[in-house]
C-alpha cells in the first residue's frame, strides 16, 4: 500500500459539503468561508510517548487528536468548520489505520468538522498533527486577556479526571467504575464546543485545560496582566475521582493534571446568575472557583489558608523534561 492508496482507502470520504468546493485530492483544499464572519485557525501535535502512552489505542489516538483541537476552537468560541491531518507512521498497519480514521471521524462527525487535506508520510515514531479551522462572529472570538480584578473565575466540568485516568492506565490498573470513567476521560475529552459558544457574551477571558488548571489559568491571568485567587474547597471533584484517590491526591490532580479540556474563564460578578442558569440547563456543571484579583500572582487557599502549590504545568523545553 503507498501513501496514495493509504489516503483513498482510509481518508476520502464521500462528504461533499458547500464549504468545501475542494477537498482531499487535489494539491490544496478550497474553503468557502462564511460572509462576515473571522476565520479561527488552531493545531497541534499529538506525538506518541508525550502526548499518550504508546498502548493507547488507535480510534482514541485518532478521537483525541481531533478532540484536543476542537477544545482551543471552543475556548475561543468559535465555530470548528474544517480540519487537515498531518500523520508520520513508522509503518502502515492497515487494522491500525482503520481504527484510527474510525476515532478520527467519530469527533469530527460528533461536531460537523471535514477532513479537507493532510500529509502523509514515514518517519521512526508516531506524530499525529490536526489542523482545525472554524469560524466565529466578526470580532467576537473569545481570548485570555480580558480578565478583570473583583471578576469571577469558573471552571467546566470536574478537573483533574483526565490526569487520574492516565495514571491508571499507566498502572494497567484493574477496572473499577470510578477507574474506567476516569480512563476514558483521558481517552475521550469531551470540547465544550457548544459552551464555549453560550458564555462568549458573558465571559472576558476564556483558555482551555491542557497542562492543569493552575498552569492554564495562570496563562490567562498574565495575559490579562492580572492575579487571581483559588479557594480549593470550591473545585468541583467527581465522585469517581474521590473514590479513587485520597482528598490530598484528588486536590494535586485537580490543581496540576492535564489533558481534561475543561474550559476556566472568568466572568464580572454580574453574570453570575446567567452563568448559572447556562449550567443549570446544560450537560456540564460549572463551578465559580475564586476571583480575579490585583497584582501578578495567583494563590490557592484552603479554608481560608495559603496553599504553597507549584504554579507549573507541562514545558516541553523546561524543567529538565526531555521533549
Ligand atoms: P502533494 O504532493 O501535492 O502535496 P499529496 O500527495 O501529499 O499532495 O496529497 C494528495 C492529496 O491527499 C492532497 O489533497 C492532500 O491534502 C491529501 N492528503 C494527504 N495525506 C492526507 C491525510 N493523512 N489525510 C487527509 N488528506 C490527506
Ligand atoms: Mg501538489
């Protein structure tokens, strides 16, 4: 099979869309972009043994790829449209194949994104690079740098699951319910496409969860040239992960685990109320975890104490890490 023949069997689809007068094919992909509306452009890299453990399986390695883009698309409310897939394999393993396009589309059905063109090529390792292009009201993107001090800061969802999951599937630990739920939200983030949408209007700063809660709202907060305050009792945890690990480790996954593709954002003090009607009525919970205050640091307590807790996230040219 050459890269020819690898791209018809597994990547050509029959989904002819009026956005997409040409797609896979020919030397490049013609979009049709709606009038007055600004283009978003986001993508990144999945390499195998950084960004997942090399037993993960394809269909979640191909969900995941798609899954982690949508997730900047969300943070920045747009709309996701388009997508393109760089793929480096160090062979091409047809059952392999055939799971991961199968993951691949299942998100980008799951959000109405098209495959319009890639790359395909050999190299010694797994590197799985998606493009994803969408859309979003003229001039309404939503960005980090619109924190104010005395403002709210919100989180989606239950931070810290996806860090426990992969720790376990580390471990091949024995499945448990609290166990398996916390896997699959590694192998299977859910974008919070459709909220990063909703609190466009209300928000003033919004990031996705990559590298861990304090690492990503840290970046927020600098880019809104602000600090910010954390009160730990506030984050919500999920009851699988509170009957899988101990109160100390649940706060530790929470505060600095990656991966969950939660959205934290912040929010004046008077849209508090329509935030909440916003989670009463939909499919994931969001929490007001603490303020937006004066300054450049941003601090945790615990009832009322300073917490000393490590402000890092992932670097992948820092702390000694190799990449
Ligand atoms: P060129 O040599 O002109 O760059 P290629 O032979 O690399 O073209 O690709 C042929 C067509 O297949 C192009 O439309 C390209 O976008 C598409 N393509 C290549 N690899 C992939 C992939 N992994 N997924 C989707 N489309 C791909
Ligand atoms: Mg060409």
């Amino acid at each position: 099979m050459d890269e020819f023949e690898l791209i018809r069997r597994f990547f050509l689809r029959d989904d002819a869309r009026d956005d997409v007068p040409v797609g896979v094919g020919d030397d490049g992909a013609v979009l049709r972009p709606a009038a007055g509306r600004d283009l978003l452009s986001v993508v990144d890299s999945l390499v195998e043994g950084v960004h997942f453990p090399a037993q993960l399986a394809a269909a979640d390695i191909g969900y995941r790829a798609v899954a982690v883009n949508l997730s900047d698309i969300a943070a920045m409310a747009g709309r996701p449209r388009w997508m393109t897939l760089a793929l480096t394999l160090p062979q091409a393993d047809e059952q392999w194949l055939q799971d991961f396009a199968a993951g691949l589309f299942e998100a980008a059905d799951e959000y109405g994104v098209v495959l319009v063109g890639g790359d395909t090529t050999r190299g010694p390792c797994l590197v799985v690079t998606v493009q994803i292009l969408g859309d979003a009201a003229a001039g309404q993107a939503l960005r980090r740098c619109g924190a104010r001090a005395g403002e709210g800061i919100y989180v989606s969802g239950t931070p810290g699951d996806a860090a426990a999951g992969l720790a376990l599937l580390q471990q091949s630990a024995p499945d448990t319910d609290a166990g398996s739920y916390l896997m699959q939200r590694f192998r299977r983030p859910s974008p919070r496409v459709a909220l990063g949408q909703a609190i466009a209007p209300l928000a003033s700063a919004a990031i996705d969860l990559s590298d861990g809660l304090l690492a990503d709202l840290g970046k927020l907060l600098q880019a809104s040239a602000v600090g910010g305050r954390i009160d730990a009792e506030k984050l919500p945890l999920s009851a699988q992960i509170a009957a899988q690990l101990a109160p100390g480790e649940c706060l530790d996954m929470a505060l600095h685990g990656g991966d969950d593709y939660e959205l934290c954002f912040t929010a004046p003090a008077a849209h508090a109320d329509r935030i909440g009607e916003l989670a009463a009525a939909g499919p994931v919970a969001l929490s007001c975890i603490g303020e937006v205050v004066a300054g450049t640091e941003l601090i945790c307590r615990q009832d009322g104490k300073r917490l000393h807790c490590r402000p890092d996230g992932y670097r992948h040219f820092g702390n000694g890490q190799q990449p």
